[in-house]
C-alpha cells in the first residue's frame, strides 16, 4: 500500500492506494467519530462491493446504512440528493455518523456534498472505484450537483478524512470508463509534469492492459500533484484553478448534449485538445506540440474532437462556468507541455476559431 497525505493543517488526511483495501476496515475505524456510517454508492458499484465493505466494517464492529443511488450522471441532480437526506434522517443519523462514498465521481460529488450540507456537515470518507474518482474527484474537497445550465454549480468545499483506492475496483470497471479516466491523468503531465507526460506516451499500452504496476504509479503521481496543489490553494481562489484544463470546453459539451451522453472524461479530453489548439494560436504551443497532446490521446481512445453545437452555443454555456471572472472568461491553457497557465487573453475571434476547428464529432 502506498500513502501520501493533502496537507490541510488540522483537516489534513491520507490517501491509501493500494490493492485489497476494501477489506482493510481499519483503514476507516480510526477516521470515525463513533463507529457507525452512511455507505453511499450506486446500484451497479452496490452489485460488486458494497457486502464486501460492509461485512469489513461489521467485523470492527460499525453499523452500516446502506443508501444505494441510480448510477448515471444524469442523475446527479436535487432529486437524488435528497435521496440520500431521506435515508439519513430515516435512519435517525446524527452528527458523529460518518458517510462514506462507495463509487466514481458522481457518488462522490453527491455523497460529499450531502455530508457537508447534512446537519451542518458530517464527516465524510472516499472510497473511489474508477479511476477517474481515483486520480481527481476524491481528492480535494470539491462536491456537489449539476444544473441544467451548467455542470458542478451548485455544491461546497468539504474535504474527507481519507480517501482509499483499491485498485482492485479497477477490474471490473468497463473499458469506456478507464479511458475515461486516463484523461484526467493525462491532464496532470500537461499542466505541471513533463517528466509524467513522457512516462504516459511510454506506457500508455500497459495502463490500456490494466497492468497493476502502471496503474499504481499512474493513481500515485496524479493524486500526488493533486495533493500539492490543493495544499497550496484549497479552494480554488489561485493555482488549483490549473486543475480544470480541458474542463471549461468539456462542461459546455456536458452540458450541451445532456449529462451522461458523453463520460466527464471523454469531454476533458476533447476539451484539452481544443485548449490545446487555443495555446497554439496564441503562440505558445508549436503544431507539432498540439499532435502529440493528440496523440497520447488517441492512445488512449479517447476524442479529440467535440460535438458540434455551434460556437455561439459553446460560448453561451462557457459565459456560465464556474471561471468566470468580472465578465471575462478565464481559460486554463498551456505555455507548453508541462507548464499550465490561468489566462483571458484569448480573444473571443480565437475561440471561436478553436471550436469550428476542432468540433466536428
């Protein structure tokens, strides 16, 4: 097993990654207030883990509720949420009561953002079984729900006390889903580690195959650059910004073909491709640059190209994202490979271009 910690003073906690934690319920008992929880998942995560988590935890002894949601993100709305308020005040849990999200980064983003709105916050465990969830959604505080006008608008900062990734989830976790999450650890070589970038455009096959190693490693370096940046700047107000690279681009196809069409990842992954080519019209990145981000993409099976729903629907949706500032739309973009900048400078003709450019899907 490895650990590495988000340094948050007093709120700072460990992330586990390893294989067969999920039996391992000392990993959660010592993180528990009093030993009861909230285990919250969905029905297809349920299917596979949920008796294993919960015959651990009732070997230490913790009594388990069980709140077992419909899987899909077009489901991460009020109406689940409340959902999971229902089962808690059903079952009379109080403040000590812990929840514990069992899932991908929809159960994650719902159950955490239950705990910190449920009596005034409850503390809250993250147990990510895909990838996605394993590399960015369970680390750092970030919760909430979708609206129909834009992804992720509505939620907190709330941050778990630990976050445990069995890699051995990952077996079971569809192949549309892993390339999904491999985006995301794409996202943390090209925002702030070349040396990482180089290891993926090395390895890109062995991750494809599962290979136990090159997950592991691929799940440490990601949650470890995540773990940096969200101890320099928890919420958001500065360099954790960089995180959404490909995300404001992403969230507008979210949104514009209707949650759950096309996975978080997929749109990431088209998205950094258009910032990308953004970053090369405004200088930075050379062509042949802008292949290669492409082609560690393609690798993976993932899209570099987006829905077209026309540029001025694209900007309609991106003028509501959560990174716009005073009016301006701010934009993560890269200086090059490895160095990931917050800027405006984008001038709306340039985006435009950007969008009839790479939005042909």
């Amino acid at each position: 097993m490895r650990t590495l910690n988000v340094s948050l003073g007093a709120r700072s906690y460990p992330i586990y990654i390893g294989s067969g934690l999920l039996g391992r319920a000392e990993l959660l008992v010592d993180k528990l207030k009093t030993p009861r929880v909230a285990v919250v998942t969905n029905e297809t995560v349920a299917r596979y883990y949920l008796q294993t988590l919960t015959d651990a935890l009732h070997g230490a002894g913790v009594t388990v509720t069980p709140v077992v949601l419909p899987d899909g993100e077009e489901y991460k709305n009020w109406q689940t949420l409340n959902l999971i308020f229902d089962a808690l005040l059903e079952s009379r849990c109080d403040r000590s009561t812990t929840v514990v999200a069992l899932g991908g980064g929809v159960v994650g983003d719902m159950a955490g953002f239950a705990a910190a709105c449920y009596q005034r916050g409850v503390p809250f465990i993250q147990i990510p079984t895909t990838l996605l969830a394993q590399v960015d959604s369970s680390v750092g505080g970030k919760t909430g729900i979708n609206h129909p006008l834009g992804k992720n608008m509505i939620g907190a900062f709330h941050q778990p006390r630990a976050v445990i990734a069995d890699t051995d989830t990952l077996k079971t976790l569809p192949d549309r889903e892993l390339k999904a999450g491999i985006a995301e650890v794409v996202k943390y070589g090209l925002i702030r580690d070349l040396p990482f970038f180089e290891w993926l455009e090395a390895n890109m096959e062995r991750l494809l195959a599962r290979d136990g190693a090159a997950l592991t490693h691929a799940i440490e370096c990601s949650c470890a650059n995540k773990a940096d940046v969200v101890a320099e700047d928890e919420t958001e107000s500065g360099v954790r910004a960089l995180l959404n690279l490909g995300h404001t681009f992403g969230h507008a196809i979210e949104a514009g073909l209707g949650y759950g069409m096309w996975l978080h990842g997929e749109a990431v992954a088209a998205g950094m491709a258009m910032a990308a080519d953004l970053s090369r019209r405004l200088g930075w990145l050379s062509r042949g640059e802008v292949e290669r981000i492409r082609a560690l993409l393609e690798r993976a099976g993932l899209p570099v190209t987006g829905p077209r729903l026309g540029a001025a629907r694209y900007l309609e949706l991106m003028s509501l994202d959560k990174k716009v500032a005073s009016g301006r739309l701010r934009l993560i973009l890269l200086r090059a490979i490895g160095q990931g900048v917050i800027s405006s400078e984008a001038a709306e003709d340039q985006i435009r271009a950007t969008i009839d450019a790479c939005c042909d899907a």
